[in-house]
C-alpha cells in the first residue's frame, strides 16, 4: 500500500486527505494539535462572540469513518528525506513515520517585522490560545476601567489598537467598537461607549487588496462605527502602556493597555526546516519556493502546501483558506495520478474573489467583477463561513449565535479564564 503521510490538519492538509478518500493509499496524517481550528472566526472567540469549541473540529472526528486515516498527535521535529520517515514528538516521545509520498502544510505564523518581543505585548490571533488570551486582554481592559478612578489611565485601558488593517484587523477592530458600544449598560462607572478602537496600518489605505472604492467604503463603514483608522502610519515600537507610532509629522506615543497585533505574516517555520533539508530556497517571508506542480526540487516525492509555499513560477499567492484547500485538492489528484500512471497539470488558483467583514450588517465584497459593501456583502460573508465550518454541529450553532446575537447585541463567551482572572 502507497504511504501517505501529511504534515497538518490546517485548511491544506485536510483537503488532501479528504480528497484521498477513496485512493489505494494508506494515510498517516500528523498536526501538533488534536483539532482542526477555522482562523477565519478567531477573531469572534477574541471578543467573546463565539466559543472555542464552535470554531475548533478534533481531527478524529473528521476522518471517523475515513478508514485509510490514522490521525498522530505530535511536533514534527525535522525531516529524514534519505530514509523517507518523518521523525515527530508524540506524547510518548520520538517516533518515526515512513512515507511513499509526503505533504507538508505547516501554515503560517505572525511576522513582527524583526521584534520578536512584541509578541509578549502585542497578542496576535493565529492560535486558539491567542484568541483566547485577547479575549481575556479585551475584558479585563473593561475590567479595570471600571475601577480605576485616573481619569488618564481610565482612558488609556479603553483605548485598544490594532496594528495592521487587513480583513484580520478590521475584522477585530469592528468587533472591538461593537463590544463596547452592546456592553455599555453592562458596566457603572466605565463609560465604554468612550473607548477609542485605533486600527493602524503603515499603508495608505484599509483592506489594501480590495479596491480603492470598497477600501474607502471600508474606511467610512469603520468610522462609523467608533474605529479610527489610522492609515500612512508605521508602529515603531510598543509597550505594556503604549504604542509608537510615525507618520509624516513625526512619532507620537499614544497610550494603550491592549495592543493586537494583525499585520504580516511569516511561513510556519516548519518550512525553513524543509527548504534546509531539501536545499529548497525560501522567499522574503520563509515561504518554500516549490515546483509548478507543488513538489520540492529534486524530490517529487514531497509536496508542499498552503500559506507556506510560493510556486516558483507564479506572483505570490495570497495567503488565504481558498489556496491551501486548492493547493491540498491538487496534492490529492497527483497521488491519484501518480498511483494510475497519469500525470497532472501543473497547479492553478482559481480566486474567487475577496470577502471581509467590517461589523454587524457590513461587509465588503469582490467576487468576479461583483463588487458589494453592506448588508448583502456581509449576508454573503456570513453564509460562505457557514458552508466552510467544519461539522454540521458548529454550522447549526454558530448560525444560531449570531442569530441570537444579530437580534440582542449579545454575546455569550465573554469569559475571562486562565490565571489571569487574578488581578
Ligand atoms: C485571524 C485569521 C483570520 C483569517 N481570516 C481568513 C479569511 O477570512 N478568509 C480566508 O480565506 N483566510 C483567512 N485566514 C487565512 C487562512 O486561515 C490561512 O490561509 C489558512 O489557514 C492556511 O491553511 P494551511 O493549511 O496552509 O495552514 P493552517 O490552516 O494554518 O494549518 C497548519 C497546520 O499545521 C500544523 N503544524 C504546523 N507546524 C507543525 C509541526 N511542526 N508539527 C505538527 N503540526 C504542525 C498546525 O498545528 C496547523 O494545524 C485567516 C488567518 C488568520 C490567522
């Protein structure tokens, strides 16, 4: 039987072992973390929308009746490419994994420009535990501000920055402004109606790959919302207190207690460990520089996939869900025709178009020359999450959530957990 082994349960790896479903082929597919996590929501389990579960699939789950699976808990720790075996830290320790064909979708991670202290500030929203450590920043910013009587530092705790406005950050950023317009009844003495929501991007715009019009229309639907884009302005440095920021007028400290970071991103640095062991080149932000048909030079037996990979022949693709489920289909059909004989074409992204919500009722959308804003963009935003949700279970709660949530300005999940309960 061909040994399949995948590196990652992400958007990639699972669409390569679902589309080998049916294939002669025996499937060992290894992630660090027992479930699948939809990145596209983190943002709403950061500011208390929804809960961890409704945007989290354990693996097991998805490939229960998938008999050619075997899903492995465990770190891939390097690569024995001679040997064709995959070493991974499991719980029990150092086991290895032999392979036929190997695919490796490691993702990505946050890129803080060469700080890598800001990350210790600045929380980013990459993992489940980032989501849930804003989650927790957020609240016990409203926390404090309703007990500190400094009218300087009150202002301060409910003044929230996110740096970068991608969808990412205007997506957090619009949540923030919601939250503390919906929790404003809920609190004494904090005036969060009066909490500041800076969106800072070093751009000279918002949502900078839509077009200038639905960026512009991105801009006015987020000030109207309380948000202050921040365009043309690059963060130099930040703190615990504040942060750095410098414009053509020069720099300005603006005091802030939660800083979240939502600019760049980085290759997982699972594919520099790749690329070292291949010989492979890496681009300017660590991503694997791979064949046209997805394999690394002079190893057609590995196939790399997903945010970490730039196509040598091709402009950088962006790094979105759609690519790496497309890149993790492709990887299926050339086990497929590998194992028939065939060849397959080379690789091919098919955009669809780009899709970000902003708040409650307003989204911008470009889909193939349909360019919407408002209501019908967000109604469209909303229903595409949906179907891609992993579970019929999440689908039918998440929907029921937001509906409830649409209708009473709610939310349920804002929980403050951890050690950091404790003052
Ligand atoms: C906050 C946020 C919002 C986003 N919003 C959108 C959106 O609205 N629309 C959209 O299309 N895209 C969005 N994206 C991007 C999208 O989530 C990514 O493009 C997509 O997840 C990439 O899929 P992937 O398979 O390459 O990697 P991932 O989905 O990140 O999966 C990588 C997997 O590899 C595992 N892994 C990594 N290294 C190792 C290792 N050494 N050992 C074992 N396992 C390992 C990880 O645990 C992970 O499960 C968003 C991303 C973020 C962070």
């Amino acid at each position: 039987m061909h040994r399949v082994v995948i590196v990652g349960g992400g958007f990639g790896g699972l669409q390569a072992a679902l589309h080998l479903r049916r294939a002669d082929v025996e499937i060992t597919l290894v992630d660090r973390r027992n479930f699948h996590l939809f990145q596209p929501l983190a943002y709403q389990v950061a500011t208390g929308a929804l809960n961890p579960g409704e945007i989290c699939y354990p693996l097991r789950a998805i490939f229960r009746g998938q008999e050619n699976v075997r899903v492995v808990m465990g770190e891939v720790t390097g690569f024995d490419l001679d040997a064709r075996e995959l070493p991974v830290r499991t719980v029990l320790g150092e086991e290895r994994f032999p392979y036929d064909t190997l695919i490796v979708g490691g993702g990505s991670k946050y890129n803080y420009f060469g700080h890598p202290e800001w990350q210790h500030v600045a929380s980013e929203l990459k993992s489940l535990e980032g989501a849930l450590h804003i989650r927790s920043r957020i609240l016990r910013s409203l926390e404090a501000a309703e007990v500190e009587e400094d009218p300087a530092q009150r202002a301060a705790l409910l003044t929230f920055a996110v740096v970068g406005a991608g969808p990412t950050g205007v997506e957090m950023a619009g949540q923030i402004a919601e939250i503390a317009r919906d929790t404003r009844r809920d609190f004494r003495l904090a005036d969060t109606e009066k909490a500041r929501v800076l969106l800072i991007e070093a751009g000279d715009r918002v949502l900078a790959a839509f077009p200038p019009r639905l960026s512009a229309r991105a801009f006015r639907s987020l000030e109207s919302l309380g948000v202050t884009p921040l365009v043309d302005r690059m963060v130099t440095d930040l703190d615990d207190e504040s942060v750095l920021v410098r414009s053509g007028d020069g720099e300005e400290r603006i005091p802030a207690k939660t800083i979240i970071w939502a600019a760049g991103v980085l290759a997982a640095s699972i594919a520099g460990h790749l690329a070292a062991a291949t010989g492979a080149k890496t681009d300017n932000v660590g991503r694997i520089v791979v064949e046209p048909d997805l394999t690394v030079e002079g190893h057609p037996e590995v196939i790399a996939i997903g945010d970490m990979v730039k196509v040598r022949s091709e402009p950088p693709y962006p790094g979105v869900a759609p690519v790496a489920m497309q890149m993790g289909r492709y990887a299926a059909r050339l086990v497929r025709a590998r194992l028939d004989g065939a060849r397959a074409a080379d690789f091919r992204y098919v955009d669809k178009g780009n899709l970000a919500t902003i708040g409650r009722a307003r989204a911008v959308a470009d889909l193939k020359g349909l360019k919407l804003s408002g209501f019908f963009a967000w109604l469209m935003w909303l229903l595409i999450h949906l179907w891609y949700l992993i579970g019929f279970q999440n689908r039918l709660l998440v929907f029921l959530r937001w509906s409830i949530s649409f209708f009473t300005h709610g939310r349920g999940a804002r929980l403050i957990t951890g050690d950091e309960h404790m003052p």
